[in-house]
C-alpha cells in the first residue's frame, strides 16, 4: 500500500468513526466563523459552488442558502451520508453529493465559480495538490478559499504532535505564511485574509482512549505558563478547553 493509500484509509476510518458525532458538534456550526467563511466567499444567487472535503454538509448547506447550486465532495462515504441527512432535513433541492479526492477532483475545467474546503488541509499530506485542483474547477475570475486552522511558525511542531496524538489522520497544520505561499505557487490572487479564535472542548474532541495522554499533554502545557501548543488552553469545570487558531485565505483566479 502506498503512503497516500495508507494516509487516506487512516482519514476514512477515523472519519467514519466520527461521522455522526462530528456532525453534531455546535462548535463546527458556529456562527461567527460561518459569517467570515460567507463573507470572504463573496458570491451571489447564481454561483455554483464546490465544498471540496465537505465532511457532513455544514458548509454546503449554509452556502446553499445563498448560491445558485452547491456541490458537496468528501472522501468518506459515511460523511456524505451525514450530509445527505442534514441537506433533507433542511430541505435544499440546490445540492448535490460525491464521494471523492481532493487531489483528483472528478470535475471537470473551470465549472464552478467558487471552490472552498473548511478545516481539510490539515489531513492531507499534499495540501498543494488539493489547491491546484480547486484552482483548475474554478472558472477564470472565480475565487478559490481555504479555512483551516494555522499556528505560528514557533508552535507547528508541538501542534501537530498534540493533533496526531487526538487525530490520527492529522497530517500538518500549516502555517498562515505557508498558505499564503501556496496561493501565490499557483498564480493565485489573494484578496482575503483573516482570522478567528474557534473554542473548543477537549472532552468532544477525541477518543476516550487518548485521552489521558492529552490531558497529561495540556495539562503539562498549561502548567508551563508558556502556550507552546499556541492554542492558549485553560481547564474548567467540565475539563480542558483550547482554541483553534483558524486562518480564511480567499484568492481570485486570474482572467
């Protein structure tokens, strides 16, 4: 089995274990940053939209209120099935569903007017290859964004050693200056930057087999005074909370 084949059957089972819970968790429907998400995409009722690693429809079902037609692709079968069941509930007839890569997007030039991906980047080994792919399916003068949580230069180390040990399909979190620079490989032109703090707790986050070492991991971090995990974690009544440094990147592809 080759690397990628191995890395992408460690993010399908991890997601198909999570696939119902992590559609549940209040934190991925969070307000603010669905409002920033919106906003940097910046499209209007006639845009066809791609949600590529999509998980259980959040994004595609909030941009759907808003776009013309929205496109879901994820490499879990069970989170596509997540997402057909938010999409029903909700009732948009303006969506529709594929099971797929993110490195070899089964679309074809330039047909959508925005592609975004939301907190993806981070399990691919070769997030550079996911980012060509969503420049070539979107349209000339279109926009491409990437949501994704990025710790500075200074902590990346540590983040992702505390990210593979709560997520074994973490790959690397980039860093902002590291995004940034893939845009620009790409001819990209960036038009949107911004940032948000997403609170989470550490208790939903991660299987009750692990987590006596992440307690142990923060707790330590928290002790330290220092925040070498760069995510400013505290412990409260209900256990230890941290934040998300997350990043929105939104480019245009040039004419």
């Amino acid at each position: 089995m080759s690397d990628k084949s191995a890395h992408d059957k460690r993010v399908v089972d991890q997601f198909t274990r999570w696939a119902k819970p992590f559609a549940e968790l209040p934190l991925h429907s969070e307000a603010e940053g669905m409002a920033r998400a919106l906003a940097a995409a910046g499209i209007d009722r006639r845009a066809h939209v791609l949600d590529v690693a999509c998980g259980p429809g959040i994004v595609v079902c909030a941009f759907a209120e808003h776009a013309g037609h929205v496109t879901g692709i994820d490499l879990t079968p069970a989170m596509i099935s997540q997402a057909i069941e938010r999409q029903k509930k909700l009732g948009f007839t303006n969506v529709d569903w594929r099971v797929g890569d993110a490195t070899h997007l089964p679309f074809e030039d330039s047909g959508f007017d925005l592609a975004i991906t939301r907190y993806s980047f981070h399990h691919m080994p070769r997030p550079d290859l996911a980012l060509s792919e969503m420049r070539r399916v979107c349209r000339p003068g279109g926009r491409v964004v990437v949501i994704d949580a990025t710790p500075t230069a200074e902590t990346q180390a540590a983040y992702d050693r505390m990210e593979i040990l709560r997520d074994p399909s973490h790959a690397s979190a980039l860093t902002l200056e590291q995004l940034r620079a893939l845009g620009q490989a790409q001819g990209l032109r960036e038009v949107v930057v911004d940032s948000y703090q997403l609170e989470a707790r550490l208790l939903t986050l991660a299987d009750a087999a692990d987590m006596d070492a992440l307690d142990a991991l923060f707790d330590a971090d928290i002790a330290s005074g220092v925040d070498q995990l760069g995510v400013g974690a505290w412990r409260a009544d209900d256990g230890i909370h941290f934040y998300f440094p997350i990043s929105i990147v939104a480019w245009n592809r040039p004419d």
